[in-house]
C-alpha cells in the first residue's frame, strides 16, 4: 500500500483490489494453462464442462419454457422483485422441497442469481476475515475461491475414494476450531458423483452438532441419483444442526444458464433465530437476486414439470455411468470409482504405470493431442490424479471416448516393476 | 470475537458476519422504522418507489418481450453462458454504445446481474479496505452500502440545489487524497433528476484527470432525459481519464426485475492496462452474470425497439415534470428544482416555515397520516430536508398528489418571524 500522503497524485497507477487477485478460479487457471490441441483426425470429445447443455441431447421440457413464456406474457414479472424473492416464488420453492422433518414456509426461502450467489451469501453471513470453513477435498471451487477472497480460510477434509467418497470423519473433526463458522457438504458430489447413504449424513451430522458448526449444504444435485439410491436432504436427517441449503434450477432443470438459485433456511432451536436471516435479508439488497422472469416461472416449474422428464435424465446419467465404469474398470491403469449421482464419474490413475506423465494435468493434456478426448484434471479440485468425466454427453459419445481413452492408456501404460528407462533403451 | 482456543464448542453461537452487519440499505432503514399509515379516507399515492412499472402506465415494449421470446424459442441460451456474458450479447451492447470519441468492442462490455452487480464489480476491482471512494451527496445509496460493507470509505462531495444539482468541484476536490481510488459520478442523477451540461462533465473530468483519480460512471439513466437536453456519456468527453461506465436495462427499457446490467471498459492510455481487466474479468466468476435467456435477447431489444416507445417515456417524464413543477413552485413553504433526466424531482422544504415537523422524515411521514401521499425523505440519500418524487406514476395521480400535498403545506405553513408555539396559545 502507498505511503499515506494527502495530496496530488502525479500519475496514474490503477491497480485491480486485493480482492480481485485472490478471487481465483483454479479451473480457469489449470485449463488455461494446459495446451490443448486435438487431434486433427479426430473429432474433439470434452468431457470437461459441468453443463448438461452443451451437446443438445438433454433439452429441458417445455413445460420449463412454457413457464417463461407464460411469466413473460402476464406483464406481472418486469418490475423489481423483493430483494429476497416474490413472495409466491419463494411459497413455490417451500412447496417443492418442504418435507416433514424439515418444513419450510416461505419466509425460509431466498431466491438468488444462481447457486454461486446462494453459497456467496451464506458464506457471507456465516463467517468473517480470519475464521475458516471446512470444504471436501475433492470438491467444487467455488467455495475456496470466495472463502479465499474475503479473508476467510479454507481447511480440506478428505473425502475417502475406496469407500465411494464418504468424508474421512475422523480427519474432518480433526480440523474443526473454535473459528470454524461453517462446515459445507455437497451431496450429491461435484465432482465425485457420490451420493451419501442416510447414515453416512447422520455421522456427518453428529459431528456437526458436537461441535456447534452450522452446515452448508450445497444441494444443488439433489434428487439427480441413479435408480435404488435415496438421497435425504440433511436438514431431513437432524433436530439440532442449523442448516443453510443452497441450490437452485441448474441442474436438474437443465438450464444453468437462467442464474436461478436459492438458499433454504432451516434453522434449529432458533440457533441462526431472526440475526441471521435478517443478515441473509440484507446481504440480498445488495444486488439483488435472480430474473424476475424465471422467477415467476418457478411455479409452472415445478407444478408442470413432468416426472419423465426427470427420468429421462437419471436415464441417460445411468447408462453413461455403466458404459464408463464397465469400459474403464478393464484399462490398465485406472481406477473408476462408481457414481451414484449427480452428472460425474472420477477415474483415478495409477501414475506408477505412467511414467509418461507427470501428474494428471499432463495426463489429460496428451489425451488431447493423442485421441481428443478432454477430461478434467482433479487438480482443479484441490486432488491430485484423477480425471473427472462428465456424464451427460450422448451415449455413443461416451462409448467412444471410453475407447479412446483405452487405447490411450494401452498405449502408454508400463507394468509395474519396470523402470519406463530401461524399456527406452 | 471469541478467544482463540483449540477444541470443541460447546453451545450453539451463531452470529451473523460482521459484513452483513455492515450492509446497511438506508432506505430501507428509514422507511422500515417510519409509520406509514395513509388517511383512511383517501387512497394511497406512493410516489416514492424507482420502479417505473409499478403503475402499469409504462408497460415495456411488445419488441423487448418478443426478444425474450425468441431467445426461449432458440433453445440456445439455456446452458452456462461465459462468465462475462455471451460474445454477440456484449458485442450487441458494444455497438449500441460505442461513439467515434469513445469507441467500444465485445472485450470492453461485462454483463452482470443489474447494473446493482456492475457496481459491485467496479468497486470491488479498483478499491481495497481503507481506500476512499467519492460519492455525490445527495445521491444513490447503493455506492455506500456496498463500501462501508467491504471496509471502503466514502467521502461525500456536495451537489448544490441552486446549480440544478451540479458538482461543487471545490469540495469534491479537496476530498481527494492518495487513497481515493475511485470518483462516483452518476448522470442523469438518481434521486435529483439532473443532467449535466457538457461542461460541468468536463470539469468533473479535469479534477479526475489532475488527481489521478478513475471514475465509476453510473450512467444507468442515460438517454432518459427531457427533450431540448443532452447527455453525453462521461467518456465521450475524455482522453486522458480512465472510466468504467455501469448501465443496464432496468430503467430505459421499463425491466428492473430482470436483473441485465453492464460495465463498460473506457480504457485510456493503457490505465486499466490488462489487469483491470483481468480483475473484473476474475470478480465475475464469482457468481456469474445475469440470465442468459435475457443477455440472448439484447441484441434483439437493441434493434427492435422503437423510437416511439422511448420517445413516449420522455413525454410522460415531461408532462408530470411539468405538472410537479408548476404545481409546487406555487406552494408556500417548498422549493422544487427543475428537473431534466432521469425520473425523479427533488423538492426542498424550508422546515423554518414547518415548525410541527422536526425533519424531512417527520415531514413525508405525516404527507402519509393526512394525505396518504408518500414522497421519499432525503434523509436516505445523505441529505436532509427534501423530499423526492418519482415522475413515472400516471398523470391524473400526479396533478392529485400535487394538489395534496399543497393542502398539506398549506395546512401546517407557518410565515416566518412568527413563533409556532405563539400561534398555538
Ligand atoms: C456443487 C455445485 N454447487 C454449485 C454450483 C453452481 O451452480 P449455479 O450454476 O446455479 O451457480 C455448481 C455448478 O457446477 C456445482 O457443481
Ligand atoms: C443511480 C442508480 N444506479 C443503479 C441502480 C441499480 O440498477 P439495477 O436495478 O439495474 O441494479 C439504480 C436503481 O434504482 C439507480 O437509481
């Protein structure tokens, strides 16, 4: 920081905040580092993008878009909308995931500009400069790249791969303070594509309440699981643990694009009692939420929705979700981990028999010059070698990227025992 | 803050963050606490809200709504739009505004979440905790909120009633120091209804230019100005000062609740220089930007809507501005000021001829009890004894609010050099 020095200053020199430098999306910052030319005799395949829409084979209904249409023919939906939402929209979002164990009413609803704005607010009312949060590691973003731009510290627990993902809990209490002011949970997971077991989130839970740590619950793939798997939402599953629920129209309505998000304030013995949804209030005047358009819309959304549209999704993930762990479980090298939801398949590598390769950043970077198929690097999610597929492409797609990606590692795999070096010579 | 201590907490203590504390809405502050209870007898004018929709006189444009509904119908912007916005949407914004002395490609326009979000966005790249930004007293509130609440300081510099609410440079200049990191200019002016000459422009450019200082345009009411005015966007009229001008569809296109703003890069001289650029670039990946539904619809809201839909604004703005005007020049005790942009007028109550009220509050307070009249106290723009109107209700509620609020004046006028208290015996 400059001297302080009242007066004239002689030139300009305009530098971006602090803020903005620490706001980093290690995402961006991985891929665009990596040199990502495909094959030219090979059509390019990117199993990168966390969006359902991109390959056109996963439109939302039209009842979803007849919803908009409808909301934009009333002319009731132009003007500003309360900074927290209608009060009907928010009324169609209590409905829609009011449970028994977890009522919600309408004041218990906050409609925001996408997911993102809904972690950001409660990121924002929960905690201060120099407290930390618990995040999984592997895991979204997002929350570290806030976390980190307001001051806030970020400590990891692991999440365990051999047991389909569940948290290490013994290491997650390990990490837990007296400045730990919020612990987050996504389930089902970005970007493992695990869905935790009822019991599994109750020990989640306990932990939790043992230690008076309210909880994010980043919720935003709730209900997108694979058939035979439940998927209780946690507030459902606890009497005394203080939970703020983020989620939104993204991803199970097929439409990331429309900014639609919310969180759902389910609050125990009055532990966050009026403070905390009175800073959840203001924090939302700030810019606002979401569209009023969409939502308006949000009741058509969820009244007119049809239940095969939802199926039709849970379909496709299933049968990608088969085609990728059967057709990667047998290349040698790597280690699929199956996927109960969400729209992700993680496959680890086994680097030893890589000696090619670096780390799993230059793992994937070669697959796409080699065979076009693009993975992401779970370096971006704070882990280190593995690839995160996304399962939302079409089928034959999918069929034919696992084979690229089979020949790919046949071609560079070394048994173990043999040093990559002397095979050279 | 609690002492720091390893372990385990032992009750539940859930505090909101100091940040949402400090997101204070003085509007809301003022109004909340305020007893609005209209005269039963007399059905309520709220002349107090910036939404120009809420009459329903100022329906939007069939085009802007056709726009919206081609966008849906294109099934293209459903999935996640880049965080900056969509290429051809912020190159359709760019050549809206784009003018021979300020030229603007594709790669100057972020699109955000209301111009509410480019405003958060400009500040939280150019300022840093303990910096200072200038904002105009009276002026809108949003500068401040968003400052206090990141540890930015604000300075007020003083607009002068008698000048139509133009700067007094001397006082914003001599609140300028070496850690002023940002002039907050905003024309036309919410709440004053101002728009300035040319010149006056150019000399608020020449303090910025002499201190070093880049400005934050809030031009979010450009074009919406009285016929016979002009208005000149900031950066049309400079060479040398760097400037980020935040817009958006909320005001001239009649759609608040949709939630489409923008910033607008005027680099000069390689000021900003990439890392501006980069930082606002970084702070939009935070939560993204607005609806891509309606970022797919700008470029059709552009070229589609006709003159005579903005001509027919402007002409009701004049006609109640009018109205206001002569209706209340005449009325003993207030003082308004013309007004030539915007939406709004701005009336000074000379509170020695008002001894019943103790305030502007007190005042606009009581307009509501005996004429259920509600004009927005001044007091939440930083500035006392004036009340606003907003010029977009319908004109038989304008002329009946003003010859309200005349009987009202009338009514507690008291002709100075007379004590109130000798009046009452
Ligand atoms: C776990 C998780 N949370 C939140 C989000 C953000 O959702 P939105 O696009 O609604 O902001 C994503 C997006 O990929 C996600 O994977
Ligand atoms: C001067 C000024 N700037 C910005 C805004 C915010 O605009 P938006 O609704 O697009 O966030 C307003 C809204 O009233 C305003 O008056």
């Amino acid at each position: 920081p400059a001297k302080a020095m009242k007066g004239r200053r002689l030139r300009w020199t305009v530098k971006p905040s602090e803020m903005s430098i620490n706001t980093v999306n290690p995402i961006r910052s991985i891929v665009d580092e990596m040199k990502l030319t495909p094959h030219p005799d090979k059509p390019m395949i990117a199993l990168s993008i966390g969006d359902p829409t991109v390959f056109g084979n996963l439109p939302t209904d039209d009842a979803v878009l007849q919803a908009m249409k409808d909301a934009i023919d009333s002319h009731k939906y132009n003007g500003y909308a309360p900074s927290v939402g209608y009060a009907t929209s928010r009324q169609a979002v209590a409905n829609f995931y009011s449970c028994p164990k977890a009522p919600l009413e309408a004041e218990d609803v906050i409609l925001t500009s996408g997911c993102s704005h809904a972690i950001d607010l409660v990121i924002s009312v929960l905690c201060n400069a120099g407290d930390n949060i618990l995040v999984p590691r592997p895991g979204f973003s997002l929350y570290k790249t806030l976390a980190v731009s307001m001051g806030i510290k970020v400590k990891f627990y692991d999440l365990l791969p051999e047991k389909e993902w569940e948290v290490d809990l013994k290491h997650m209490e390990s990490l837990i303070d007296d400045r730990t002011s919020c612990l987050v949970v996504t389930n089902p997971s970005n970007p493992c594509g695990s869905v935790y077991s009822k019991e599994h989130l109750q020990k989640i839970l306990r932990v939790a309440s043992r230690h008076c740590v309210p909880i994010l619950a980043d919720e935003i793939y709730s209900d997108m699981v694979l058939p035979g798997c439940e998927c209780p939402s946690m507030a459902s599953l606890s009497s005394d643990v203080p939970i703020l629920s983020c989620g939104g129209l993204a991803k199970r309505w097929l439409v990331p694009g429309w900014r639609m998000g919310w969180v759902l304030i389910h609050d125990r013995n009055d532990v966050f009692g009026p403070a905390i949804r009175q800073g959840l209030v203001k924090l939302s005047q700030r810019i606002l939420g979401g569209c009023s358009i969409v939502q308006g819309a949000l009741e058509g959304i969820f009244n007119n929705t049809p239940q095969s549209f939802y199926d039709n999704t849970i379909s496709l993930l299933k049968t990608n979700a088969e085609i990728c762990y059967s057709g990667l479980s047998i290349v040698p090298g790597l280690r699929p981990v199956r996927t109960s939801g969400a729209m992700y398949l993680m496959v680890g590598i086994n680097m030893d028999h890589f000696p090619d390769f670096q780390n799993d950043v230059d793992f994937t970077e070669r697959m796409v010059t080699e065979q076009s198929v693009f993975c992401l690097p779970t370096s971006a999610f704070e882990y280190p070698n593995f690839f995160r597929i996304v399962l939302t492409v079409p089928e034959e797609m999918m069929v034919e990227a696992c084979s690229r990606i089979r020949e790919f590692c046949e071609g560079h795999y070394q048994p173990l025992g043999l040093d990559g070096n002397d095979l050279d010579q």
